[in-house]
C-alpha cells in the first residue's frame, strides 16, 4: 500500500483537505429527488435499501461549524459512519468544512487511507494486536491512554518517524483514557518520547459521559479535571496544539455556555449529529437543526385479507382484532431492523402503521388497519415502504423507543445484507442551509462558520 502523504489541519474556510475527486465504485451518483422509485444499476431498483443523502450529511456539517465557531471540526465515522458509508460520508463532511476524521479501530482508518482520503485521521481504540507500524505507515494519529505509548513508540523507531498521539485522560466516563493517579506517569514517558523523536503529542483529550443531560454537574467536574490535566501535561513540557472534549452533545450544551469556549476547546469530535440524529425525546432533528441522512426503505412483496382473530407471526402474539389487510415486508433482523422492535412505524403511500408481531429474520407484518385493500387497484402490491428517514417519514427515534433502544444503535445496525445507495437530494427549502438559522447563532454570510453568542441552546446530543 502506498503511504499516504499526511495533510495538517487546515484553517476554517480552507480548501477541501484530503478529498480524492470521483465516484466510489459501485454507488450512485447524481440528483435524486425523493424516495427510490426509479431503476439503479443493471436497470433493477434494490428490494431493499438505506437511502443516503450526502447533502444531508453536508447540510449537518454546515449546521456543527456554526455552532462550533472557531474550533476545528473532527467528524466521527467510526462503524462505518454509523452504518451509512465511512468513505463517502467522509468525503462530503470534508468537503464541506470538516478538519479531521476520527475513527474508533485503525483498521477502519486504514480503510479510509485506501481509498485515497489523505485528510487527518485520528484511531484511539486499541487492543495488543493493533498493527501500530501500519497505522504509522499511513500517517493514522492515534489515541494513547497508558500502555500503547510503549508499542507505538517502537513502531516509530523501527518505521524512523514518530508518531503523532493524542493522549487520552479518563476524567469521568470509565472507559479509556489514563486514570488521573497515571496521568503524570504518561505525561512524563511521553515526554521523554518527544524528546527521542519518537512520538509528537498532537493533542490531549478526554469523553464527556452526560453531556446528553445538561442539568447534571459531571460535565462541568469533566471539564474542570481536563484543564488540570492539561495543565499538568504543559508542566510536563508538552504542548499539544488541540485540546478536545466536546461531542454531539457538548457541542450544543456549550452554546448556552457564557462562556463556549471552555466546552468547545481547539476541537470538538461531533458524531451522531453528522448524520441528523437528535438523542432527546423531547427534541427533534428539525428543532436541532439538522436533517436525517439514512432512510431505510423497501417495498411491499405480498397484500393479503385474514378475518378477525387472525394471529401473526411466530408465537401469535398479535390476533387481529377485526377482517383487516396484512402487508408483508422484506426486512428483519437479519437487515438489522430490531427484533425487539414490535409496533415500529411504516410508511406506505403516504400512511404510518403500525409493525405487528414478531419481527422475523427476513421480514416483518404492517397491519393496514381496514379489509379490501389487497384488490390491485389499490396498487399496494410494490408500494415503497419507509421505515425510518426524514421528513414526514417515520424517525428512527420511533424506533429506538419501539425496541427500547437509542437510534445510534437504529441506524448503525442497518446490515451488510442492505445495499448503501448514496444521493444527493436538492435541498429542502426549510433546510437548505440549517446552519445558519438556528437560535443564538450568527451566519458571517460569507460561508464561514458565525460565531457562538452565548444564547440559550436548542438541543444537546450525545458522541
């Protein structure tokens, strides 16, 4: 594999870093309006497929820039973007403003280095069999919480560059990162690394836990140990040039902040939000100002007429309470749709009903709700049907609360099985551009990002 050059950090309204020109093999490209009702490749349209809107995605970048004011934007593709295409999706955030990607396994930045995407790329889960040497390789910045400063440095000495890190202080969250009684140990090695010419401290970072929650004091406890910790790292001799703490929903916490900037830091690492997901049930993408990318769609394969006391599906735990007329739809779990999710919504020609009894593995029961809609008049027989997208389509919010769960998991569980098509939608006229007219911000009406003017924040969200 040919080593990637590296691109640094670019300043906001720079020319887009480290974005080959050119379709992806095997996507579609080119204007798409509404949902897939004409023919793709091979001149046969998908029996099931995620939709992506890539202006969406642009649309939320916009949106996120606005909010974080001069801080650097990292979008966060990790798991494939969240199922919806680390490679284009990467592509279009950094085209339009993103500054770095961030990954959770080098692998998955390594697949972003193959496909000719040269911006800065940050991995920061590692476990001993993480190929170090091929991360540095491909100029992949990585995360350094305790034990892998050892081994990356090693990697450095034998590949003869050193690496750039970020290192990592766990000041709240549990997981990863150097507890605070390690922190001055790995400060200090990584120092000393420095010093060999082994390693550049990049940056110095941490993960908010319940920033989801704003009335909750551990954000600020978070925060307050992270200036310390950066504080004892500058002691050290260090001089990471980015701070970042702040995801999704740090990043609209601190606009009710009198003072952002002590949230927002150099770098905020923005996630779910990319793709137009809002994690509140009180809150909607709309009221965030951002628009869903992914729409899960497929089309109706059987209609039929069942009288009353009907049961469905495995187990018959939904009876038909009167005659109705049953849809039958080719997604189940084996697509990634919960199994866990009874009751989810589906929308068929312009109408939500209800999922009714268990989800299979290959497909799932919609409840029409009235009998004689099986005639072919009714044209149900190949109707498009939504599961979750934007719009007046179901939200995967709907369906997180159906299986009881969040939509990250909604959405990032979407199956290999599902064709990705990727689009770019024209714009919706009341989200053309939803980042620059969301409260308490600015537009500079020149395409850079207004600033954050400390107004109260419309909604928060998670990594």
């Amino acid at each position: 594999m040919n080593r990637a050059e590296p691109v640094p950090f670019p300043p906001p309204g720079a020319a887009t870093p480290g974005v080959p020109s050119g379709d992806l093999p095997g996507t579609f490209s080119g204007t798409f309006s509404g949902h897939v009702s004409g023919e793709l490749s091979g001149g046969v349209r998908p029996e099931r497929s995620a939709v992506v809107d890539l202006a969406a995605v642009r649309a939320n970048v916009r949106r996120i820039r606005d909010l974080a004011g001069p801080a650097r934007l990292m979008a966060v593709v990790k798991a494939d973007a969240y199922g919806h295409g680390a490679v284009p999706v990467a592509r279009a955030a950094l085209e339009a403003g993103a500054h770095a990607l961030g990954v959770a396994h080098v692998a998955e930045a390594l697949t972003l280095r193959a496909a000719g995407i040269t911006a800065p790329v940050l991995a920061w889960l590692h476990t001993v069999d993480t190929d170090f040497r091929a991360a540095l390789a491909q100029d992949v910045e990585l995360g350094v919480s305790g034990w892998e400063l050892g081994p990356v440095a090693e990697a450095a000495r034998a590949l003869g560059r050193p690496a750039r890190i970020h290192l990592k202080i766990d000041t709240g969250l549990g997981r990863n990162g150097a507890t605070a009684e390690r922190w001055p140990e790995l400060v200090r090695r990584a120092a000393q690394a420095e010093a060999q010419g082994l390693v550049r401290v990049t940056g110095v970072f941490t993960h908010l836990a319940v920033a989801d929650e704003p009335s909750r004091p551990e954000t600020r406890e978070q925060l307050e140990r992270f200036r310390a910790a950066v504080d004892t790292a500058r002691a050290a001799g260090l001089r990471p040039a980015l701070r970042h703490a702040a995801n999704s929903p740090g990043l609209f916490q601190a606009a009710g902040l009198e003072r952002p900037e002590d949230m927002l830091l150099d770098m905020v690492r923005v996630g779910v939000c990319l793709y137009g997901l809002s994690p509140f049930p009180d809150r909607t993408p709309r009221q965030l100002g951002l628009v869903p990318a992914m729409t899960l769609r497929s089309t109706v394969s059987a209609v039929k007429e069942v009288p009353a006391g009907q049961g469905v599906s495995y187990g018959l735990g939904y009876v038909t309470e009167r005659p109705t007329t049953l849809a039958l739809i080719p997604l189940g779990y084996a697509d990634g749709v919960p199994r866990s999710g009874t009751g989810g919504p589906v929308r068929i020609q312009g109408r939500t009903y209800p999922e009714v009894g268990r989800i299979a593995m290959d497909q799932l029961v919609v409840d029409l709700g009235a009998p004689g809609l099986s005639a072919p008049e009714h044209g149900l027989l190949g109707a498009e049907a939504v599961l979750f997208g934007a719009g007046d389509d179901p939200s995967a919010s709907a369906w997180a609360d159906a299986a009881g769960t969040i939509n990250y998991e909604i959405v990032t569980r979407v199956s290999p099985r599902v064709p990705r098509v990727h689009v770019d939608r024209p714009a919706d006229p009341e989200h053309e551009d939803p980042g620059r007219t969301g409260p308490g911000r600015r537009s500079a009406g020149d395409g850079t990002p207004g600033r954050v003017d400390g107004s109260a924040a419309d909604g928060e969200e998670r990594a």
